[in-house]
C-alpha cells in the first residue's frame, strides 16, 4: 500500500510545477513506504442445501413377501460415501452391496410378515450424509387374492381369484393352497382352473377358524421346504364368526337360494350309540355336498363327506355338519334349486366287545372272530358295537355276526384312517350279490347288505394307515 503522507507530497509538487516557469529535471526515486496494516475479515458464505443432492432411482420399485431381489439405487447431485447403507424399512433385510460414485446396488430379502405397501428408501453414511426417497419402494402380495364368490365364514364356502406377481409360475398341476396361520385353517375343495400367473379355487373355512384376517399362501410343490411359496395379503379374506345350528331328530328343512351358500349345524353324540346323520334333498337329481367333522369341529377332523352316514360313538360328544350345493356355481338361480332336510339320530348300542388279538381273524383258511347274534330292529337295544385295531402286521380283521336271515343289515364304522370295508354273506368274501364292499375315503362310513344270509361277516383291511376303530351293526328298521 502506497503510504498517505508521499501521495501528498507529490500532489503539491505538481501544483507548484505548474504554476511555474519551465520544468526543472525529474527528480531522484523515492524509498518504498512502508507496508501498512491488514484489513478486517470478510464474512462467512452460507452453507450450501442438502436438497441439491437425491435419489434419482430405485429399481425395482417393490418386492414381495418373502421374496429376493436385488436393487440399484442411483443418485444426483452428490457422490455416495464409500461406506453408505441403505435402508427400506422394517421386514426387508438388506445384505450384500457394491457402492459406486452414482449409485450402490444390495440384494435385500423381504420378510414374510412384513407389513405391506409403500415405504421409504433411505440412503446414509459418515458425517450426517442422508438421501430420502419418499414412499421409493413398496412392499406387495406375491399372491393377490380377490373374493369372487361365496362368503368367508366359519364353515362356509369362499371363491377367490388368484394372480401371481411372482417371477415363479404358478405349476398347473401342484399348485396348492394352504393356511399361513394354525388358528386359520381351510381346505381347497375345487380349482376350476390353474394357470401359471393367475387361478380360481373355492376354500372351505374350517367351522374353528379365529375371525377376523385369513391367511392364504400358495405353493407349487407342498412338502418341499426349497419350492416356491406365493404369499397373500392377510386382508384378503376376512371370516365372520357364524352360530351352528342345532341338528337332532326333527327334521330340518332348508333351501339355498345362492351360489356357495351354505349351513352349519351342530349335533349331539353320547356313549355306546349309533349316530345316523342323514341329508335328502328335495329332489333325487340334486347332490349335496355334505362335510361330517368329528368332536372337535375341525377340518382336520373330516369323518364322512357323504350325504347319508351312521357312525359308532363309545364317549359322549359332539359333531358338527356342513351342508351346500356340490354344484356351486349352478346355485340359487331359483328358490326350488337346491332345498333339503336334515336330521341327526342316535340308536342305542350294546358296550363294545373287544378284538381277540390271540387267535388268527385275518380270514385266511376261513378265520374269523364271533361277534355275537344280531338284535332285532326293534330291540330296545338293537346295535352291536366292536373295537378293533389294525397293528402293523394285521392284514385284516374278519368278524362274524349271526341273525335271521333275508334282513338287511347296516354295518358302519369310525376309525383312526380310513379302510376298506366290507360285508359277506361268505367268509371268502366272493365277488357276488352277496357281497358289498367299499374303500372309504373318510374315517367313517356305512355299507347295507340286502338279503343277508344268516351268517354275516365283517372284514375290515387297511387302505392307507393303520389305526383303531370301533365297528356297528344293525338290522336297518
């Protein structure tokens, strides 16, 4: 800086030179001045905004319950930290990641029971770095699920329509359905069709499930802990809590009037009884699609899906019916579709006698383990029970009951698994008149033989596990 006093000077010498005569000859050099003071600090610049920098993508923008995938997530406006971690919020678990300058790719893994819908994206590192992306990512159903039919209620039928979001077909032939929850059980009773992203089934709620959301995840291969699962919104379908109606012996008559209507009845079982459980509909062209559970009301419990059953019950208890149209979709297109009676009746048995595991019954070389003499029809006690139990070398147990001849005779039964029955007026057990047989697809079923000689014998084989089971008989009145 030029010092003051020398800038001065020089000004008055100036003036003098030129109120003067001629110019005189330029003087010597002055000395440098000396160096003066610093001045006073500028201010400080503001800080520049965060806002500048963003997330700019996020792709795929979702990913479904319990599904893999793996996301690039790009920015603007800012370089990524080395170390930066992304987040997408509770249920997604983030593994993997390669970060960039621009943008970090991470494999994340969505947990099953991860809340469903939008979520924010957010990306943060050292030193305060964080990008927002509002609602960037979303949280889907692999398996979306719409209520097509029908009605979800405990007990009752429901059709849904399904479509898959997945990346995994649907495989036609082994897709199933099952319940993600214990206290949410149903059983797929038909599936009108299956194809690989989208498909229709009709569900029976079980009477016991818990109201409120049901469960439905779908699969290809069940059993298989490495197949593909399809996972529904648990909002999907809601039950309704519904009151059994009781069923006795007055007869009950119904009408349904809508397609996947249905009814729910309860009944009593007692000790050493016959229980007949019978549903005629109004005409013989019509078939009812009737479902017997056992005391506890489960669908883990079938014991008959047929129309017309008696079963054998050595301890009091209960039993629970569902009755609908085995025609679903063709209900209710007029109030005289589909009506029907119903009634629930107990006989009274005499105690059980009890299988004889030390003599050979099998029916080999004509074997066989007396029962007794068959009670009239009319008898105050007119059924004869038996307990049994097919053991793991047991081919079958034959049995045989005497009794006039040329009546009709009812033998039924209630196991642990189903078996196959059958009822002879020959030990052989001859492919003949004589001769009624039937594998059972349910714990409980009943054959009649008409005509019955005097001597009636009873075999029963396993068809699928082994088991115990309390066998009746019966001159049907």
């Amino acid at each position: 800086m030029v010092n003051k006093a020398h800038l001065a000077a020089g000004i008055l010498a100036c003036v003098l030179v030129a109120c003067s005569g001629t110019d005189g000859a330029s003087g010597s050099k002055g000395t440098a001045g000396d160096k003066g003071t610093p001045g006073t600090a500028g201010t400080a610049g503001t800080t520049g905004k965060s806002g500048e920098a963003s997330i700019s993508l996020v792709s795929p923008r979702a990913a479904v319950l319990d599904g893999i995938a793996e996301v690039t997530i790009s920015v603007d406006g800012a370089d990524l930290p080395s170390a930066a971690t992304v987040s997408f919020g509770a249920g997604v678990k983030v593994g993997q990641s390669v970060v960039t300058k621009r943008s970090m790719i991470v494999e994340i893994q969505v947990d099953p029971t991860a809340a469903i819908g939008p979520r924010d994206v957010v990306v943060s590192g050292p030193d305060g770095f964080k990008l927002t992306y509002a609602g960037g990512f979303a949280v889907g159903a692999g398996l979306g699920v719409k209520v097509s039919g029908g009605k979800g209620e405990q007990g009752g039928l429901v059709q849904v329509d399904l479509t898959n979001h997945d990346a995994e077909y649907f495989d036609s032939e082994s897709f199933s359905l099952v319940p993600s929850a214990a206290d949410g059980l149903f059983l797929r009773i038909n599936a009108p069709y299956t194809g690989p992203k989208d498909a229709r089934a009709i569900l029976l709620v079980d009477p016991t499930a818990k109201a409120g959301n049901l469960g439905i995840i779908g699969t290809n291969y069940p059993g298989e802990t490495n197949a593909p699962i399809y996972i529904a919104d648990p909002k999907a379908v809601t039950v309704a809590a519904r009151t059994a109606e009781t069923l006795g012996t007055t007869e009950v008559t119904k009408v349904i009037t809508t397609p996947f209507q249905s009814y729910l009845f309860k009944y009593t079982t007692g000790v050493n009884k016959l229980n007949v459980i019978s549903v005629v509909p109004n005409t013989a062209a019509l078939v009812p699609f009737a479902v017997g559970l056992g005391p506890a009301g489960k669908l883990s419990d079938v014991i008959s899906s047929a129309a017309f059953v008696a079963y054998p019950t050595t301890v009091g208890g209960s039993g629970t019916l569902i009755v609908a149209n085995s025609k679903f979709a063709e209900a209710g297109a007029s109030a005289a579709d589909f009506g029907f009676k119903a009634t629930a009746r107990s006989f009274d048995a005499e105690a059980p006698i009890v299988e004889d595991d030390g003599a050979q019954h099998d029916g080999a070389g004509g074997t066989f383990q007396a029962w007794g003499a068959l009670p009239a029809a009319n008898a105050a006690v007119p059924v004869l029970l038996l307990n049994g139990e097919l053991k793991t070398a047991d081919t079958a147990d034959v049995y045989r009951v005497t009794g006039a001849a040329n009546q009709q005779v009812e033998v039924s039964i209630l196991g642990d698994a189903p078996v196959a029955l059958a009822i002879s007026s020959n030990v052989n057990f001859p492919n003949n008149a004589n001769t009624v047989r039937a594998t059972l697809n349910t714990k409980a079923g009943t054959l009649v033989l008409a005509n019955a000689a005097a001597n009636r014998f009873i075999r029963v084989a396993p068809a699928d596990r082994r088991g115990k089971y309390t066998l009746a008989i019966r001159v049907r009145p």
